[in-house]
C-alpha cells in the first residue's frame, strides 16, 4: 500500500489494522486535531500546489467558494488575495465549527447533498476544492452543481491525491483513540472530472501533477520509512487543475 502522508507511514507500521470511514464520520473525528499536522507531505505538496494555481485567478474584489474548505487551511492564502468575500462549504460540522473558532466572522455552509440547492445561481466568481472531490462518490451531479453557482467567466481550482495513488491502494489516514482511521474515497481520473467541465462550458488553463521525487525523501526519512520512498519514487501523488467558463 502506497503511503502518501508521513502520518499514514507512521501508523501504518505500528497499525496494521485499518479502519474505513465515511467522509462526515471520518472528518468529523479528526477535526480536533486535523490542523496539528507538522511533517505531513500531501499538505506541504498541496499548499505548493494550490499558491501556484491561484497565483494565476484574479481574486481581488470577487466572490470565492471553497467546498470541502475543512478547517481552513487555504484561507490565508485566499484572504491575502482580498476577496469581497470567502465562503467555506464542507460536509463535517465538526470541521466547520474548528474553521469558525478561526475565523468567527467567516461565512460558512455545511453541505448536506451535491445539488447546493439553498444556494442561488451564478452566485460566485470562483470555487476552489482542495483534497476534497474524492470523497465525492457522484463526481459528475456535484460537478455540475458547481458549474451553476458560477457566474459566466467563473474559475474552478481542484487538486487531489492523484488517482493512481488512490487505484494502488493509498488512502488518507489519521489516528483516533489510538485507532488507525482511513477516509473513504472513490478514484476518479483527472480526465473524467476535465470531461464533465468542458462539457459544460469550461476550458482548460492548467495542469500539474507531482510526483515523489528526491526532495520528498527527508519526510520519509523522518518517518522511518525510507523503504516506501524507494518503492514509490517516480510515481504521481498529487495533481491539480485550473479551469475558466468561455
């Protein structure tokens, strides 16, 4: 099984028994201790990732949607772009509220199906998702219910674990009452989720796909896995696209 964060390294050394989640459940458990991550390298890559992506979206002065926003962990990055304003969507009510205890005039949403019925159209410029579109098990119903809170000239930024790396057995993990904990996720291919945007009147700005490579190799060496990195270095871990309304 591949590993992709140190602390799915860690524990699956010590924790050879895994226990599935669903998404609600599952975050909903780690949200006391998702942000006390030091060392963990899908959040390092994604982070790099995303301030690349978004370094090229004009967010001055526009409305920005984050689905799946967690905690928060993109909104510094966000806010320094000086948005009119910020909205975060996520399905863990536990994840929220830690966000909200951040940031307690933050506007937030807690989604409870794909369609964001409650929301009208065309009522953002841009949708960010970081880690996120995974966990969504009717990839192509939420898609284009994002599509409809877009105004026309709307962006979309998404990044992921890289499908190859959830089709080979990488999960994301975190440890509850000393109990190894996955997410349930659901492998989409990057061109599936491309296929339904430009069905839908999106066209492509930018691709980025990472892969383990010589500079990832100190945070398995801190996990003591060194024998994962070898095994797994080359492959693709993390991708994320760029994509604008004509």
């Amino acid at each position: 099984m591949l590993a992709t964060i140190k602390n799915y390294i860690k524990s699956k050394v010590n924790h050879p028994t895994v226990t599935e989640k669903s998404v609600v459940e599952a975050y909903d458990l780690w949200a006391s201790d998702y942000d006390m991550q030091p060392g963990n390298l899908m959040l390092h890559l994604d982070e790099k990732l995303f301030a690349g992506l978004i370094e090229e979206v004009k967010i001055d002065g526009k409305h920005v949607a984050d689905i799946g926003c967690g905690t928060g962990r993109q909104w510094p990055a966000i806010f320094s772009k000086q948005p009119a304003s910020l909205t975060g969507f996520d399905v863990s009510g536990g994840m929220l509220q830690k966000l909200k205890e951040k940031y307690p005039a933050g506007h937030i949403s807690q989604i409870t199906d794909n369609l964001f019925s409650n929301i009208p159209d065309a009522s953002f410029d841009v949708i960010v998702s970081t880690l996120t579109v995974a966990h969504i098990e009717n990839i192509e119903e939420a898609l284009i219910a994002w599509t409809r809170l877009l105004k026309p000239g709307g962006e979309i930024i998404i990044t992921d674990f890289h499908p190859h790396t959830l089709a080979f057995g990488g999960k994301r993990t975190f440890t509850h009452d000393n109990t190894l904990m996955a997410v349930r996720n659901y492998v989409h291919p990057i061109y599936t989720i491309k296929d339904i945007l430009t069905s839908n009147g999106f066209y492509l700005v930018a691709q980025q796909e990472i892969k383990i490579d010589d500079s990832m190799r100190s945070f398995y060496e801190a996990a003591n896995a060194l024998h994962v990195y070898e095994k797994y270095h080359g492959f693709q871990v993390i991708y994320g696209i760029h994509l604008k309304r004509d």
